[in-house]
C-alpha cells in the first residue's frame, strides 16, 4: 500500500457478510484481497463454491489475496507471471487453494452509480492472477470514472476436473467459472458500497480471460449478472467434450490409486500429490489439461458452437486480436528470426493443413514484407485467434439481437528490437492506462501512450453505453455480414472493411 498522507486514509465499506477497510490512494479508493467465497478445501474441494461465512470486525483490504494454484508451479510458490505479458504485483503472497479473493478500484464510495467493469485474468485455464501487475484498476477507474473490479478463481484441476460421470459432484468440471460466477454474485449484492451500479457491469478479459466471457455467456447461473462482454484475443467458440474430460479425469485417479468409490479420498490428498499425479497426464499442455467442460449443468452447450447462445442475445459484444500473437510465444524458441521458408512450409501445415500454401500466399500478399519467422507467427495468429474471433462476431452478428464490434491491434511495440510486433497481451496496459508500468513492454517514448488514449476510452465507452465510439477514434460502426467493418488500432486508427478478406476466404472455403 502506498506510504503517502492520503495513501493511508483508510476507508470502510459494509459489505452484505461485513465490513471491509481499504485505502485512498491518490483519486481513488483500493480495496484489495476482499474474500468473495469460503476457502474452496476440504470437502468443498472439486465442488461449486460457497459464500463466506460473516465477520463483525473490518476485515483489511489493503494486500492482494492468494493467487490459485498454478500449473507447474508448487503451492506457496510465487505466480511468477507465467501468464504471458501480465507479471505479479509486488508484494503478491505465494499461491494456495485458498484463493477465492477480488480487488476492487473506484473513484469514492459516494453511492454513485458509475459503470463497473470485471477483468477476467489470462494464462489459459491454468495459471495468472487478477492481482498482475498490469491488471492495476487505478488508472483505468479514474479516468473513467468507473469501478474496476479483478478477480482470483480456481485453476487447473483445482477448478476444472470434471468427476460428474465418475461418483462426483455433476459440476466439478467448471468449479473455476462457477467460482466466477460467484464473484459476479458478489458485485451485484455489493458494488452499489463501493460507487459502482450492479445493473452496469461489463466482463472484459484477455486470452484465457477472454476465453472465460465467451463461457460466462453461455452459463445459465451467469445470466443478469453482466450486461456487456469484451473478449480480447480469446475467442472461446467450443468447451472441452464431458467425454474427453472424463476421460482426463479416470486418468489422473488411476494415476492416484483411486477408484470411482474412493472419490472422499481426494478431499484430504495434499494438493502437491495432485498437482504431480496431474503432471504425467498434461505433459506439454500444462496450462490447458483441465479445463471448462460441457457438463450439461452449468454448461448446457458451447459457447459460440454452432452459434451464438440465446442466452445471451441481448449482451452487447467487442472482439477483436493482435497481429503478430505469437511472436510473445515464440521468441525464445530456437532459430527464431532465422527460420527459412522450408520451416514456414512446415510449420504453417502443422497449423492449416492443406489450406497451408494458399493461407501463406494470402498472408504474404497481406505482409509483403515480413520474413519467414513473422509468416511463420501470422500463420498461428490467424489460426489460433484471428480466424474465430471473426467467426464468433458472425455468429453474434448473425443473431440481430445486440451489435458486436470488431477491432485489430496493428501497432508494434518496439521491445526485443522489433521483432515482437504486435503481440499476444500488448492491448492490456493499454486498455488499463498503464503504459509507465509497462515500459519494458511497450517500449520508451510517447507512441504507447497515444495508444492508450485511444483503446481506453473505448473500452470505457463501451462499458458505460455498449457502444464503443469515443474521441479521439473515427467512428466505429456495429460489425455486419456484409460491410465487416473493424477498427483498426494503430497510430493513426481507421475502420477497414473486412480486414485480411483475403485470408478469411482461404480459411473460410
């Protein structure tokens, strides 16, 4: 907590299980750590969580909470910014199962009514924390006048073993999005406390986050608990098949000893012999072996597969990418920045199969002057992002119940010599106006900040009207079937009617 005048002035809020002292610092007040759901232990391990039970005596809010357990990371141990781009805060405690905690930035708790906004953090379903470093809400909450809210949820087979079909409880497959849903629980009952109007929220996340509101609009638990939804570089269009992740699961009890009859018995397993029984069975996919599934409970269907939900028709949509996504992925792979046109030949049918050469022509045609190693990440981008995130704004477009808005991220940060471009996780600091945090990010000099004087105010925009259009951006009309219009961030930002079309027909033949 900051050690100035003002920083130490403690605020109280009275919460709906009791009072919470945060802090003031500079414009705005800080509550951080707050517990929004009882330790998720014991026999509340793999199950739905639950609210916490009430305290009388302010409860401080001043440090951020326990991080989740992380994939490939011990308990106790540091999150170690395995999410890529968003590195822990200082004086972020060691991970733990006990992790059920969200932070909360407003301008005052005056009662006012302002939009709340809900970052779900990235790093798959595996690992990240809401207390990153670049997830900081000050920023963003004073220049908006907007609540800013960050949460910790449960991860890997913490949040995500599916036990419904072996003996277990029928929704411990999505026990981390149900743990979210939880957290959206406690902005509706308690947001109005701290300034905010639980009948304004938007979800916003990145990656893995984005992943999460594409879920969160498809869960029934989730609805009337959020009225907008950003989904940035994280199209989430299917779930994990209950099938596969049963099977997943009968692995790792078979990997314990354990039958379907002895399921009490993972109650009291401490959480590193899970944690090293699930290893085995993840292999190179640490950050992606457990995750959310169709259970037919909490998740009746996909997500955005074979359309958009119902459920959610009336949710205002913004979707959009980076890029160059992978660069971030692959700097530090061997040879990269001199990989020939025989690795691109390779690597781009490992990504596109037999539509390999027609998408590598139409992305040089896009990219005339990009080497093999940048083909090589913008054959991955559009495969692993670009590609169904304009099929999920089809799909929402295609409903005609609420517009979806369409953005790409062009302007490259001049980190790592230039050789990152533009991307996986660049767009964060700059939707949280926090470029000076970031620095060793998005680089020296004024462009970042240009950046984010664009992209902020939109996302701010957006959460307050569901319309994105804001100064100093051109105008940004709804994306359609037919005209594709998108926003192209970059110094000079513009709307490009179907951007990469090219592209998109090779993939979409």
């Amino acid at each position: 907590m900051p050690d100035s005048p003002d920083a130490m002035r403690s605020r109280t809020v009275t919460t709906t299980k009791g009072p919470v002292r945060g802090y003031r610092d500079g414009p705005v007040a800080v509550f951080k750590g707050l517990r929004y759901g009882a330790p998720p232990v014991g026999p509340r391990r793999f199950r739905p969580p639950h609210p916490p039970e009430p305290w009388s005596t302010p409860a401080d809010a001043a440090a951020l909470g326990s991080p989740a357990l992380q994939a490939g990371l011990a308990p106790g141990e540091k999150s170690g910014g395995r999410s890529a781009g968003d590195p822990p805060a200082p004086g972020e405690p060691g991970t733990s199962e006990d992790c059920l905690f969200l932070n909360v930035w407003t301008p005052a708790t005056d009662g006012g009514a302002r939009p709340v906004m809900v970052w779900l953090h990235g790093g798959g379903f595996g690992n990240g924390s809401g207390g990153a470093a670049m997830y900081d809400g000050a920023a963003l909450a004073a220049r908006g006048d907007t609540v800013i809210v960050t949460v910790n949820h449960r991860l890997n087979l913490f949040g995500y073993l599916h036990l419904g079909d072996l003996g277990g409880d029928p929704s411990s497959g999505m026990a981390g999005m149900l743990d979210i849903v939880l957290a959206l629980q406690w902005v509706r009952d308690n947001i109005a406390a701290f300034g905010g109007d639980p009948g304004n929220v938007t979800i916003f996340g990145e990656s893995g986050g984005g992943w999460k509101v594409c879920l969160l609009q498809a869960m029934p638990a989730a609805r009337g608990l959020f009225h907008k939804a950003i989904v940035q570089s994280g199209p989430g269009l299917r779930a994990t098949s209950r099938e596969a992740a049963t099977r997943t699961a009968a692995g790792l009890l078979a990997a314990l000893g354990l039958e379907a009859g002895d399921l009490s018995r993972l109650e009291s397993l401490p959480a590193e012999v899970l944690q090293a029984a699930a290893e085995p069975l993840a292999g190179d996919r640490l950050m992606s072996a457990f995750t959310p599934c169709v259970d037919g409970v909490a998740l009746p269907r996909d997500p955005f597969h074979p359309d958009a939900p119902a459920l959610s028709a009336d949710i205002p949509l913004m979707i959009g990418t980076n890029k160059d996504e992978t660069t971030l992925f692959n700097l530090t792979a061997p040879g990269f920045g001199q990989w020939t046109d025989g690795d691109l030949t390779r690597r781009a049918e490992a990504a596109a199969g037999d539509r390999a050469a027609a998408l590598v022509a139409a992305l040089r045609a896009a990219y005339p002057d990009y080497s093999p190693t940048h083909l090589i990440c913008a054959v991955q981008t559009v495969m692993m992002m670009w590609a169904n995130s304009v099929t999920l704004a089809e799909r929402k477009a295609a409903q005609g119940a609420a517009p979806v808005y369409m953005y790409l991220l062009t302007w490259e940060t001049p980190v790592a010599r230039g050789s990152l471009k533009c991307p996986h996780a660049l767009e964060i600091p700059l939707v949280f106006d926090n470029v000076e945090a970031a620095r060793n990010f998005v680089g020296r000099g004024e462009e970042p900040q240009a950046m984010a004087d664009q992209i902020a105010p939109a996302w701010l925009a957006f959460a307050r009207t569901g319309d994105p259009n804001a100064a100093p951006l051109p105008h940004w009309p709804a994306y359609g079937l037919t005209r594709r219009a998108t926003m192209v961030f970059d110094l000079t930002s513009r709307i490009e009617n179907d951007p990469l079309a090219g592209v998109r027909r090779v993939l979409q033949a």
